[in-house]
C-alpha cells in the first residue's frame, strides 16, 4: 500500500482508501464535480473527481473504504488527487489498521506522563475530581486515549486528544515555574479536563466528525458541564472553586469569536488559554509541513495562520 504521506506532485496511484467525506459540486462555469477526502493512518488528500458521470465513476460513500486510480497534483501549496477510476473496495482487500490516523508517540508512555502531572495536585476537592476520570473510570480512560482532538485541523488522529492534554499540561507547567503567582492545582486540573468535552463533540473512529451535539452545544460547553456536574456530586466541594475550575474551561479558546463563551478572568483561565492556543498552532503548523513532504519551497496561503508559510532553509 502507498501511504498518503509518501505521496508526491506528479505521482500516478492506484490502491485502497477510507473515504471520508464526498460531496457535489459546480464550477464558476457550471459544470458538475465532485470533491472527496480520502484518508489512511498517515493523512488526508483532497480529492476530485472532475467528471463524475464516466463509466470509471462507480458508486461509493462516505466511510466506504475505495480503491482509487488518480494523479497526485499540486493547488494552492497542497497535494490533490485528480481520480479517474473509482469502485468501493470488496471485504479481503485491505486492512482497517491502515486506515486510523495514530499518534506518532506511544498512548500509554504519554498517559502515565499525564498521570505524572495529576499526581502533583494536592488540592483534596480537584484531586478526587481528577482521580473520578483520569484513574477510576476504565471506560473514560479508554475512550479518552482512542480519541482525537479535532476533526481534522490538528492533533486529528488516535490518541490526539491525549497527546495535545498533555502538550497544554507541560506548558502550563512552565508557566507556573515562571509565574508562581498561579494556582498550580486549579491550572492542572482545567488542563486535563479542558478538551474532555470533545469525547462528545466528535464521534470515534473511522467516522471522527461532529456530533449533534458537537454542532448544537460545542465542547466548551459539554466539558464545563461535566466539570460542575461531578463537583456538586463531590461532598464538600467548594462552590467557588468550582466555578473557577469552569470558568477556565468555558474561557479556553480566549475570545468570544473563537467560541468561548467567557474571555479569560482569571490568570489561570488565560494561561490556559495561551496554552491551548500554543500547541494547537504549532501542531497544525507541523501538520501542513509535514503534508508539503520534503519541499523546502513556500507552500502558499494558509487559511489559519493568514499568512504564504514554509519550513525553514536550515
């Protein structure tokens, strides 16, 4: 199998796809096409299918795993496959595993990293909080390291929901050696439950996409709400701290046009914020390097950070 990593400007392919998105379309002139996302454990492509009524044009779906003729082209600074051929791949032909994008650290050497952190909150309320889910509850800590952090701009891949907690976590961690003025304990536990509601927001594997609840709620929302749902059950959990603790998750994305419902009022809600900003940036940073291949050359306009980017010459 050629993975969509390797693929490079000019390359004829010919293998099996997970199809993860397919939709119709019009030219500015009128004309009928198609665009489809095809996906294996390495990345993502954009696809087109520029004359979806020839005979080489079989009938597929979403999720349907594919078996694809095309040519690898090259818009905008990003890999494209221009496909010929199409049919829905036959059961025996290929294998799931190839198809879910993982994390390229181990899950569990990354948890017990985690766990490392939430063993240093001494607050007794925000421990048994954090001890509820990230230790007790089997089921959470499965689904929380299967799970991905986004639908597709970064950490998009199994165990990316865990590999960006603990990114936000470590860089939380700087900030309270560099400012001591934090609350060490209430910027821990908002760093590891920041993102929880995402369990919800997007559905698992292979389908990673938004839930109705993900579209009517948000996981800003969904996560806050579990936060201080579990504190009222906590015997003695104090109230404002609770709301503290909410707050930081409701105040995370930073600004209102970003999807927070609150901007940050409090230090921790902003040191999370910068976090959370911080290594979502450079991972979808990472992300739109590594899909340029080996090319050193600038890649274009990219739509999250405004701005033609490339890799740097040294």
């Amino acid at each position: 199998m050629k993975f969509i990593e390797t693929l490079r400007e000019g390359e004829k392919v010919s293998d099996i796809y997970l199809c993860k998105y397919r939709q119709a379309a019009v030219t500015k002139n009128g004309k009928a096409y198609e665009n489809v996302l095809l996906q294996d454990r390495t990345g993502v492509i954009d696809g087109k299918i520029w004359d979806p009524e020839s005979q080489g044009i079989d009938d597929f779906a979403a999720l349907d795993y594919v078996d694809v003729v095309g040519d690898v082209t090259n818009f905008q600074g990003a890999l494209q496959l221009n496909i010929k051929r199409v049919r829905r791949a036959r059961t025996g032909e290929y294998t799931p595993e190839d198809y879910l994008p993982v994390s390229e650290r181990d899950i569990e050497e990354m948890y017990g990293e985690l766990m490392g952190y939430a063993a240093q909150i001494e607050n007794e309320y925000l421990k048994r909080l954090t001890d509820l889910y990230f230790r007790e509850n089997e089921g959470f800590v499965k689904a929380f390291k299967f799970h991905s952090a986004a639908k597709s701009v970064h950490h998009g891949f199994v165990g990316g929901l865990l590999e960006h907690t603990l990114g936000v976590v470590k860089i939380c961690d700087y900030y309270v050696k560099q400012y001591p003025v934090l609350n060490r304990d209430l910027l821990f536990t908002a760093a590891l439950f920041h993102d929880v509601g995402k369990m919800r927001e997007i559905s698992v594997f292979p389908e990673n996409d938004y839930t109705d609840d993900g579209q009517l709620l948000g996981h800003i929302y969904m996560g806050a709400e579990l936060v201080g749902a579990t504190a009222r059950r906590i015997q003695g959990f104090p109230k404002k701290l609770a709301s503290e603790l909410m707050h930081c998750i409701l105040a995370h994305h930073g600004e209102l046009e970003y999807g927070s419902p609150k901007k940050p009022a409090l230090m921790e809600a902003l040191a999370l914020n910068l976090a959370d900003n911080t290594d979502a940036k450079m991972q979808t940073f990472k992300e739109a390097l590594k899909g340029s291949g080996t090319t050193n050359d600038w890649l274009g306009y990219n739509r999250f950070f405004e701005s033609n980017i490339r890799k740097t010459s040294i």
